[in-house]
C-alpha cells in the first residue's frame, strides 16, 4: 500500500503501520495533528507536499484532486485515532479542534468559519471533534482553492434548469459569499440575491434570455432581449463575463456559478462599485432590493413585486 508522504513522516491507512496515537500519548497525538494539519496547509497553498504532483505534469487539476484524496486518507486516520481514546481525555480533541478552525478560517472556507465559532465540547465528546471539524475546514479550504475564492459554487457548466431545492442552495451560497466579500448583513445580501433570483429564473446561471439553459448566445447586442447569466448582462457586460472566465487558470465555463459570482463581484468591486454602497445604506431587505435593482439592474420595467417576492424564499 503506498504511503502518504508528508513532512510528518509516511501515513498508511487501514494498516496498523505509523497510525495515530491513541489515548495512551495524548500530546503526542495533538502534535502530530498539528504536524499534519500543516502539511494540508502547505500542499493548499501549493508547497513543499504538492510539488511532486506538478513534476509529474499533473497541473492544477491533478494537484487539487491529490489534495482532496490526501485529506480523505488522513480524516481516516483521524477517525480510527478517535476511536480508540479514552472518553475521559480530550487533550488532543480539544487541541485539534481549535488547529482544525484556524486552517479553515485561513483558508477562508465558510464551514472552516463555522468550525471555527463553534464551542469545545468537553470531557469524552471533545475526542470526536477532529474528525468531525476536519471534515468541515477542509471541504471549505479545498472548495475556495478550487473556484477563485468563492465558497459552495460549482465550477461545472449548467445544462438543465435548477430545480427549486438546487435554485435555494446557489442562493444560500450567494448570500454567505456576499456577507463575506462585502460586509453586507444577511437582509442586504437577501436584497441582491433577490434581484438575481428574479433575473434568472431561479439562481440559474447558464440562463439565456428566453429560458433556455447552456452556453451563452452569439448574440451581443444590449437590447434587452439578449441577455445572459444569474444577472442577465448584455452587450459588453455579457462579453465582460465571457472574458473573466476565460482569463480564470483554469478557465471556467461561462455557466457556472463560479464564473458568474467571480464576475459579479469583479464588477461590484469596480465599474458598478456605487451598487454596494447603494445596498449598504439600505435598513431592510426591502430596501435593499430596490437598492439594487435601480442601482446595478437598470431594468426598463423593474417588476419589484416579483422581486420582492422572493425575499420569503430566499430568507427562510
């Protein structure tokens, strides 16, 4: 069985061979957690560990793909190591708890930020929070590593239509990235995934104007009829998206909701920068939808009562 090789020494897994320690050494157990998780840090962050992976001629992809199997192998050890500690130590569990969040939070993974807020437990239940944590910073490290820093958004181009489970979901994902990037509060984030709620029929991003769902049309001209994607751009802001995906290493299709939060937040970082204030200065969810809509929108026939009726969706 080949080994897991890290600066920590080799890991195998399922054999009895260089496993964890168990309850009997607690602080050896959560220094070698510790040696470990830095490792993962390293191999996120394209270092020592990762390097043999882009010798090979894997590239990206395949360095993002030895990093997930990396982090798999090692939550079983994890697990088998919980397994046999005593209830009544914690040292290590407690220990790794606190290591876990931290990388999560790094790394700027939302559930590494919910691991991170989340209370110790104490006495036998501490012992089953590396694992349990683990799992957590790293899916939200790997996650953002792999989509240009957004959290919860695919990278896969859209085919079908979303169904109402999936269209809540992509909304859930918006309103943390936003609250993250921006520092809007859950009812201003509510006010513009409510507008892009309405403008794609339901937080579909490989939408074209008409409702077909794919690849975006040839046809570029602003005239309300050719829009495209979750805030229906047209004319040079449809070709703006086409060239942000483009331009990602490695690119991203068009229709994916990475494509379409990272050019989202490209233009409310610069040229529709005055959309953010406009929902910043705005006190309910109402009003920031409305912010938006006239700020960033400009639709020549608003339908607020639609877009405002998302809210209840969209919030519960």
């Amino acid at each position: 069985m080949n080994p897991i090789s890290t600066a920590s020494g080799n890991y195998f897994v399922g054999t009895s061979t260089n496993r964890l320690p168990n309850a009997d050494n607690d602080r050896s157990h959560g220094s070698d957690v510790s040696n470990l998780l830095r490792d993962i840090a390293n191999l996120l962050d394209g270092g020592n560990s990762a390097s043999s992976a882009s010798s090979n001629g894997a590239g990206q992809d395949g360095q993002v793909n030895d990093v997930a199997k990396f982090m798999q192998d090692l939550l079983a050890l994890l697990k088998q190591s919980d397994d046999a500690q005593d209830q009544g130590s914690g040292m290590a569990g407690t220990g790794g708890h606190h290591v876990l969040a931290g990388l999560g939070a790094a790394h700027g993974g939302a559930a590494g930020q919910a691991g991170a807020s989340a209370p110790a437990a104490s006495g036998g239940a501490s012992s089953a929070a590396p694992a349990a944590d683990f799992a957590a910073s790293a899916a939200g490290a790997a996650g953002a590593a792999s989509n240009g820093g957004s959290t919860g958004l695919s990278t896969a181009p859209q085919t079908t239509a979303n169904t109402p489970a999936q269209s809540k979901q992509v909304a859930d994902a918006y309103m943390a990235n936003l609250q993250k990037d921006f520092g809007l509060t859950k009812d201003q984030a509510a006010g513009v995934v409510a507008n892009l709620w309405h403008e794609s029929g339901g937080m579909n991003s490989g939408i074209n104007q008409g409702g077909a769902i794919g690849k975006p049309s040839g046809n570029m001209a602003d005239d309300n009829a050719n829009g495209y994607g979750i805030a229906q751009w047209g004319g040079s802001r449809k070709q703006g998206l086409l060239d942000f995906a483009a331009s990602q290493k490695p690119p991203l299709d068009p229709s994916s909701q990475a494509a379409n939060y990272g050019f989202l937040k490209q233009e409310l970082e610069t040229t529709q920068r005055g959309a953010i204030d406009a929902v910043k200065n705005a006190k309910t969810p109402q009003a920031a939808t409305e912010a938006f809509s006239d700020a960033f929108e400009h639709p020549s026939d608003p339908q607020m009562a639609s877009r405002l009726a998302n809210l209840s969706t969209i919030l519960a």
